[in-house]
C-alpha cells in the first residue's frame, strides 16, 4: 500500500511526459494484485467462519461490517426461496476488496499526515502547546505510563478533551489531507454567492477543501492556527460559518471513518506532546539540498504537496527530543 501510494504521479496535469512511465504502470499492477491476493483470502477465510460460526457476530471490523451486510442479504434471498451460497459472489467479493483496501488507505495515509501537520503546529505555537499539556493533565492525569490502561478502562476520558478536539479541528482547517468529489447530474446547479447558476451534468465536482478552509469571507484570520475558534458560542467573531469546514466532507456522504479518526487522533496526541518536543528541520534541510525557486506557500514552509493523501513538503524533516515534562516522568532519555 505504501509502494502504492508512492507511485502516484501528482504533476500529471502540468507534466504529461510521467504518463510515459512504464515502471510505474507495472508496480501498480504488481501492488493492486498484492494488495487484492492478501485481502480476498482473509476474506473468504473470515466468511469460511462465518458459514460455521466461528465469528463474534458483535465484531465492528471493516471485513466483519462487510460480511455481515453481506450475510444478511444472502439471509433475505433464502427467505426467498433462493439457493444459499457456499462461497462469495465474485462481483461482490471484487466489491469488498476494493472498498477494503480504501479503508486501509484512508486510515493509513490521511491519519499519519494529520498527526504530522497537528505536531507541527503545536510546535510552531508554544501557547497553545502549554494549554493542550494542561488539558492532558488535568483530564488524564500526569502519569502517563499509566495512560494506555487508564483510557482501555475509561474510554470515555477522550470525550473530555475540547481543547485537544478544537486543535485537531484546526489542523484539519488548516492542512486538509484530502478533497471532496462528487458526481454532476441533470437538473442539479450549482448557484455561486452572485446568482450566477453552474450546470453539473456530465462534469464532476471537485470540493477543494484546501481553498475553502481559507476563504477570507468564512474564516477570520484563515492563515492563523486559532484553535479557540472551535469553543467559542454561536454569534462571537471566530465562530465557524456553517459547513465551511469540511475536513470530513458534509452532509449525507460524509466520511464513514470520521469518529474513529477523532478518536485516533485524540489518543495519539494524549501519548505524544507531553513527553516530546518536535523541531522543525527545514533549515537545515534546505542547507543540505539547495534549490532554486519559492520553498514557502502562504509563508508556510511545510506547505502540503500529493503524495496520494496530501503530505508536508520534503515529508517534513524535524528533530525530536524529550521534553521538560517527559525528562519529570523519569522517560529513558537515551
């Protein structure tokens, strides 16, 4: 999957000679047959389960949740009088595969990407990284050798972390790791702010949350890391105009994921900024490979270039080390 992601070709609309790349056609084949070999048989291994029941029926796994659905479709149609399948349906099982796979990609990629971005920010704001360390101490408590147990035992603690919540929807503002697209139909427009009607018929639509997260008319201040923006009450200046952040798309076909990614993130955060303290490395990076040309975008130097899921620049060289609060709690400092 990572191979995968790391053969997309990102300046394809102003390079059309990478389309030229024979390598690249060959190890996306190799990597989809890889990818698709590995999760059919752990798909029909998992339905083999099933047939017998061998299977925790109260499992929330992507395969089980498909399989699942799956079986109690097959339960309607011998409700009907139709034949009971001893093994998947091919279109369904090319079906699951796919949307497996995506699964793994999005949970993968985007997530890593936005807890790069989140550190980043903390690190370039060292108010807001003392309030979330408060936050963590007062809600977790300051030993966190403890903290993977404490949240296994009471889950519900991550529920008690607005601050953490409002940093992780500002980093998302800031540094969306995907977009949004959606297919046009007849007789559906798109009515812009001036009147002026767009047809959607045969075109798709691209929702380019990087430039909406920005606009100037629904963000005060779009290029600062504001965080607060996220807990003040209806009416005050800073409170976000609806569905001007889309980081999880909007609406009905919103991201499925988007509570486990929360929950992720939240807990990633919890186990991370209290003990270590992350410096960028541009500088010394740029030192070591010169380059001529703007390295900045909006002034930012870790601006987000494709890389399947959008990624910081040059994959963000930092250095990393053990924090004041990390060195109190007795961390090996090696």
């Amino acid at each position: 999957m990572l191979s995968q992601a790391s053969w997309q070709m990102p300046n394809r609309e102003i390079n059309p000679l990478e389309f030229l790349n024979l390598p690249r056609y060959i190890m996306q084949w190799l990597n989809g047959r890889r990818m698709d070999n590995y999760i059919g048989a752990e798909l029909d291994k998992r339905f083999r389960a099933y047939r017998e029941n061998h299977v925790d029926t109260t499992s929330r796994s992507v395969i089980d949740l498909v399989l699942q659905a799956y079986l109690d479709d097959s339960a309607t149609n011998r409700s009907c009088g139709k034949r009971d399948a001893t093994e998947l349906d091919a279109g369904f099982r090319a079906f699951a595969i796919s949307q497996v796979r995506l699964f793994l990609f999005v949970g993968h990629d985007s997530m890593s990407s936005t807890i790069c971005y989140a550190l980043h920010l903390l690190s370039s704001n060292p108010s807001t990284l003392s309030q979330i360390r408060s936050e963590h101490d007062t809600v977790l408590g300051s030993d966190h050798r403890s903290l993977p147990s404490l949240l296994v035992e009471q889950p519900q603690l991550l529920g008690s972390l607005p601050y953490t919540t409002a940093v992780i929807k500002e980093t998302l503002r800031l540094f969306p790791p995907g977009s949004g697209i959606r297919q046009g139909a007849r007789g559906v427009e798109l009515v812009g702010e001036d009147g002026a009607r767009y047809p959607t018929e045969n075109t798709l639509i691209w929702i380019l949350h990087t430039a909406m997260h920005r606009v100037a008319e629904n963000w005060v201040s779009p290029d600062a890391f504001l965080p607060e923006r996220w807990l003040v009450e209806p009416g005050h200046r800073l409170y976000p105009r609806k569905g001007a952040w889309r980081a999880f798309e909007w609406g009905p076909r919103n991201c499925i994921g988007q509570s486990l990614a929360m929950t992720e993130l939240r807990i990633a955060l919890a186990m991370i900024v209290r003990d270590f303290d992350f410096t960028p490395g541009y500088e010394e990076w740029d030192r070591l490979h010169p380059q001529k040309g703007v390295r900045t975008y909006r002034e930012e130097r870790a601006y987000q270039i494709e890389e399947a899921a959008a990624h910081p620049a040059d994959n963000y060289p930092c250095r990393i080390s053990i924090s004041e609060l990390g060195r109190s709690r007795d961390l090996d400092g090696s």
